[in-house]
C-alpha cells in the first residue's frame, strides 16, 4: 500500500482528536466505577466467537450481579436473550449513525447512566463482533477480553495482533469442536504469546461446560480492579 | 446511543468526502478490467470464515488464470499460501497505516497496476476479515461475495446486514461442521433473504471438497462482467 491521499491523512488527524477524547471519557469511567466497586469487562472477538453465549453462562452462574451493555449495528437480538434470564441489558445500535463497527467510551458513559451501576458486581460490554475496530477505542474497561473459536484458526494472533495486545485474557471458545483436526490449539496458543507474551489464555466449550470455571475463577479475582 | 459529539459530525463528512472519490476510483476500476475482460471477485467475510481456502481450492482449479490482491492488517500469510501455488499474489498490509480495517478501491488500483492484468482471467481481491467497514468500501468488483461459515450462528445477516446487501453471492462455509447441530441451514438462509432477497445462496466444504462445483459454476458465469 503505496498510495496514501492528502484525504487520507486528514482522516487520521480527526482520529487522532477523536480517540484523544475518547481515552479521557474512558478513564473517567474506569476510576468512576472503581470507587463504586464495579468490576468492568469489555468482551471482544470476531462475529459469532460466542460472546453473548459465555455472558448467558456467566448469568446463570451469578444472576443479578450482573448487568450487560450491548454493541451490535442492528437488532436487539443479543440484549433479548439475556432479557430472557433477567439480565439488565442496554442495547447500542450504532446502525443510525453510519453502522459504527465499534463502541466508543462516551456511548458507554451514557448507556451507564441509564442502567445504573448501584448494588453491581460486574459491568460486561459485548463489543461489536469485529477484531479490528473495537480495539482502538478504550471504553473504560478494567479488563479487555478477547474471545476466539478455534474454528477462526491459528494465525488470526498474528493477522489481527492489536485485539490480542489491549486485552489481558484470552478466551479460546468452542472447544468441542476441536476434534475435527482441522486446527492446532497449540499454534493458536502460540501465537497468542508471540504478540502478547504476558495475555493469560483459558480454554472452553459452553455447549460441554468445560473450562467455564477458570473464567468464574478470573471474574472472582477482578483483575484490573483489585 | 443517544450522544453523539461534534467531532462525530466530522467524521462523517470527512468519511463522506473519502467515500465519493473511492467510489469515482472504484467505478474506473470495474470498467477498465471490463474492457480487458478480466472478472474481478471481492471476497469480504468475519475473520477466519475461509476466503483463503477458497481461493486455494479456486487456484488449484484455474491454475494460472486467477491473480489475487490480499488485504490484511499484518503479516503476508495468505499471499504466502497462495504463491506455494504459484497464483501470482500481491499483499496489502494496512498496518503501517493505522490499522485500516477495510480496503479501498486506489490501494486496489496500485495494486492491479503491479500485478499486471494481461491475460488474466479472474482477480481476487480478499479483503480485510471484518463483516462491517469492508461493504463501506467499493473496491471495483463486478461480483461481491459474502462468505459465513456454519459456526458463525444464524443470526449474522441481520446483525451485519450491509455486508450481506452488497454482495450478490453468498458462500455458507464449513458445511462439514453442520451435523454438529448447534446450527440451523435453514435460519441462516432464512434471515440472508431476509436481508437481501436476491442473493444467492452456495454452500461448500472445502475439506470435504462438497460444493465447489457450484462455485466454478458461477465463476464461469462471470455475473456482473458479462
């Protein structure tokens, strides 16, 4: 990519101011909801690595505890299913505004506004499913979790190393599905640490129950916060 | 999302500006590889879906007559994978660049420029993994598609219906992980016709070489060119 247009380089100096102003409202968020106790998650992944699956999980697990802010372009879909196991949920749209493909901390600031951060122990936002743009936008969080399906395949660390280098643990999903020979875990694993040495990773299959309780054990732990 | 800032409305004129001269760019494009007779593919879909494998199984086919311009953000993996096959490939790396997370229609023309178009029978592009900024971006193809593996769930058309409205063809990837019943065919199908009602649906395994004749089959049709 040789060819870069005065257009171009205007874009990024809007970025720039943008992201300058997002990072402030982000940590403003970060120490608000420290004070409060609030353990704040912010989940990141491809589409359909199994987000909202793992904060169903999470629910039955620990019910009202928690409350959800959900990112998607359109539908309500995610936020109804976690509705349906009486999880607060707050769903962005960012459709309306040109289908943003991230969410940025001043939308967060306002979704927590409105759903209320009293008698909480943890916040989740579920990003928008993408592995490049959520990651350029700190929404506050006091820990970036990236999900991926082993199904993605083994080099995406290395496609995609921003998303595995903000986030602190990575959650490798669907890992029923691995017997199908297909994929190496080890070379995923690998690569993980070739572009973030010091990101924990945990392995599990919501549909075996497997590996769910090393992520109960992390949330416990409050990494971030603690 | 109800609080959009000032420099929000920047952006988007900035963006609206750059999206007027990449579609101007992207137009050129098509016709002058319409008057050179060279087909030109756009292959868009999630991280990890399998644009690369389908454009081995392509190569494996059409040998010499397919050249491939790829997009990633990082890294010359797939250009690599492709060259062991001897399919002349050229490498975007938005990277050094910010990260960009789609391809735009004048790296496209740099890049066609390089690769040489003479007797050439199909260009490939493999664009960015990501279901959101890619369908923002005309790159000059005379066929979009759309690829979504079986994993991914259902409900992706309706979250990401953009991708899905551009692209005239749709390619359900992974068929082999079906039987694992998580997912339903049907409901995919389902929710792309709800999204796009006239793009056609394939449905291929790679690793089990199923349905790879129905895209040659369109591939020989050159819908869009001729």
């Amino acid at each position: 990519m040789r060819y870069k247009k005065t257009m171009e380089s205007i874009k990024i100096n809007v970025m720039q101011k943008l992201l300058k102003a997002n990072d402030a409202i982000a940590d403003e968020i970060r120490k608000s909801l420290k004070k409060k106790g609030v353990f704040f998650v912010n989940l990141m992944s491809s589409p359909g690595s199994g987000k909202t699956t793992l904060i169903e999980e999470t629910a039955r697990k620990l019910g009202k505890k928690i409350k959800v802010i959900e990112g998607d372009i359109q539908t309500t879909l995610d936020a109804e299913r976690l509705q349906k196991l009486g999880v607060p949920a707050y769903q962005i749209n960012t459709g309306p505004f040109g289908g943003d493909c991230h969410l940025e901390a001043a939308w967060i600031k306002t979704a927590i506004d409105e759903l209320g951060m009293d008698d909480l122990e943890i916040l989740f936002v579920e990003n928008i499913g993408n592995l490049v743009c959520p990651a350029e936008f700190d929404v506050g969080a006091h820990l970036n979790v990236l999900l991926i399906s082993v199904t993605e395949g083994e080099d995406k660390p290395l496609k995609y190393p921003l998303a595995f280098q903000v986030s602190k643990l990575c959650v490798i999903t669907k890992m029923d599905l691995l017997p199908l020979k297909h994929y190496s875990l080890a070379k995923l694993r690998q690569n993980i640490k070739k572009v973030n040495p010091a990101c924990a990773v945990i392995e599990v299959s919501a549909h075996d129950n497997v590996g769910l309780e090393s992520w109960f054990e992390i949330l416990k732990h409050k990494p971030g916060l603690l």
